[in-house]
C-alpha cells in the first residue's frame, strides 16, 4: 500500500502543478496559493471529518504545523512560482532533482563521506538530464500568454533556485510529517493541520501588509486552481498514508516520478501554453533514473 499512496501522490502533485500553470495566466503566486490551499483545507477538513484521531498531542501539531511552513508554504510558494515562470515540465524535474543531489554532494564535500559507483552515476546523470532540460530550450507557442515562458533560463539564474528550494523544503517537510505521525498516527488530520497552518500565516500576512494585499488577485482561469487545490489535497493525504507506515527514504525516490507524468499532462493540457519536446522528454527521463539510481544506492 505505501508503493500505491506514493504513486497517486507523486501523479496528484504532478497534476497539481500543470493545472496550476493553466490557472496561473492571470494570477500571482501568493493569489493562486491562497486558491489552491483553501480548496485542499476545506477537503481535507471534510476527510478529517469521517477520520477523527482518538488522541492528539501538543508536540504532534508543532510537526504538522512545521511542516505545513516549510513544505506547503515556503515550497508550494516557490513551487508555483518556477511553474509560472519556467513551465512545469523544466520545474519539477529540478525540484525532483534538489533534494538526493544536495544531499549527496553535501556529504561528500561537508562531512566527507564515503560514496559508492551508482550514486556517483546518479549524480551525474541528474546533472545531465537538467543540463539537457535547461539548454538550448526552444522557444515558447506564438500564442504563449506568458512572457516569462518565453525568457531562457540562462538568463534568470535566480529564476532556478526557486524549484531547487522548493525540493529541499518538500524533503524537509516529509521528515517533519513523519515524525508527527509517529505521535499522532492519523494522515487526514495531520494533512489538514499542516494547511490549515500555513493557510492561516499566508492569510494573516494578506491582511496586515498591505503590499501583499494589493497583489492579490484572481484573474481567468482561476477553476484551475480549483482542481490544482483538490489535486494537492488528494496528493497530500496519499503521501501522509504513505508516511504513516513507510520510510521516508523509500518514499521518495517514488515521488520523484513526478517529471515522467508533468510531461505527459503538460502535452495534454498545456499543448498552447507550453511546447512540450524530445529533450524535455529525455531530460525527464535523465532526472528521473538519477534520483532512483542514488535513492536506491544510498
């Protein structure tokens, strides 16, 4: 069961994020979070609902809620952000990406650690399959609404480190979940409390600055960001059942399928928006076998 709630979640979050992109044309970010994560707090409230805990602590919720910061906010915020910005099919193959390689990287330069032949080929075929991804893109559709589509990486560097940030924050947030369900073993509550928390810092932070309240807006397009909020609701609860009893380590690599179906959905919905390739397939498939190969070796 851990394999099959990881496999829906790693297909709802890759669906979140193309129907995200469709629903972003008009909308900022922080407009299409608030959208997005209302939609998810609201059915996730209702799952909760139907699966009431028996008990709770204090120190479970502080993990929930730690962990909707962090993953539900700081990487859904910049999740979306490089969506917009880069398209989902080049964002979420480099937020798959972030997390084993700077943990791989970060062990050998840091703390000097040991590496064996696989991990090491994963590494570099990681590196590949972004290389291939970020390089020589070809243009946007003529019919593209977003300008930002349209501008090479290469020169918005800063643009790449959003993706990157957010896979090191969903990593980080899985940990956090983890260790509250081993408190409060209930998926639906601790999914709702991580939303519902951050929902509420986003909300708060809407009202008292006033520059941030000024950005809001919802512009066409915004049933997208309905059923992007239902896909993450659903992606959610899947990857907190899959926590509940399955290893964070075994999990991941899983999740990072994600780019194999971005690409897929991103040919079928975003076919106007977003032209999808040969190199964006193959970078996809790169990334994908890299993350698993050092996954599956460490």
């Amino acid at each position: 069961m851990v394999i099959l709630f990881a496999s829906v979640a790693a297909f709802l979050f890759a669906a979140g994020s193309v129907t995200a992109k469709r629903g972003m044309q008009n909308t900022n970010a922080v407009s299409a979070l608030l959208v997005s994560s209302g939609v998810a707090a609201v059915l996730l409230a209702a799952a909760t609902a139907f699966s009431i805990p028996d008990s709770v602590t204090f120190r479970s919720v502080l993990f929930f809620v730690a962990a909707g910061l962090v993953g539900d906010g700081i990487g859904r915020f910049t999740m979306l952000g490089a969506v917009d910005r880069l398209g989902p099919s080049i964002a979420i193959p480099i937020q798959t990406a972030a997390y084993p390689l700077v943990a791989v990287l970060g062990g050998i330069i840091v703390l000097s650690e040991s590496v064996n032949a696989v991990q090491v080929v994963g590494a570099v075929t990681v590196v590949a399959g972004v290389w291939v991804l970020l390089f020589d893109r070809p243009a946007a559709p003529s019919g593209a609404s977003n300008p930002a589509v349209q501008a090479p990486p290469r020169a918005a560097w800063v643009v790449l480190a959003l993706p990157a940030i957010a896979g090191i924050a969903f990593a980080a947030s899985d940990l956090l979940r983890k260790t509250g369900l081993d408190e409060t073993p209930n998926p639906a509550f601790g999914a709702l409390v991580a939303v519902a928390g951050m929902l509420t810092l986003i909300s708060v932070g809407a009202l008292v600055v006033p520059r941030m309240r000024e950005r809001i807006h919802v512009g066409q397009g915004w049933s997208w960001l309905v059923v992007a909020g239902v896909c993450f609701a659903g992606g959610l609860l899947a990857v907190f059942e899959a926590l509940e009893t399955g290893a964070v380590s075994a999990i991941g690599p899983i999740i990072a399928a994600q780019p194999l179906a971005v690409v897929a959905l991103s040919w079928m919905l975003l076919h106007n928006i977003e032209r999808i390739t040969l190199r964006m397939v193959i970078g996809a498939v790169l990334v994908v076998g890299g993350v698993i190969a050092i996954a599956v070796a460490s």
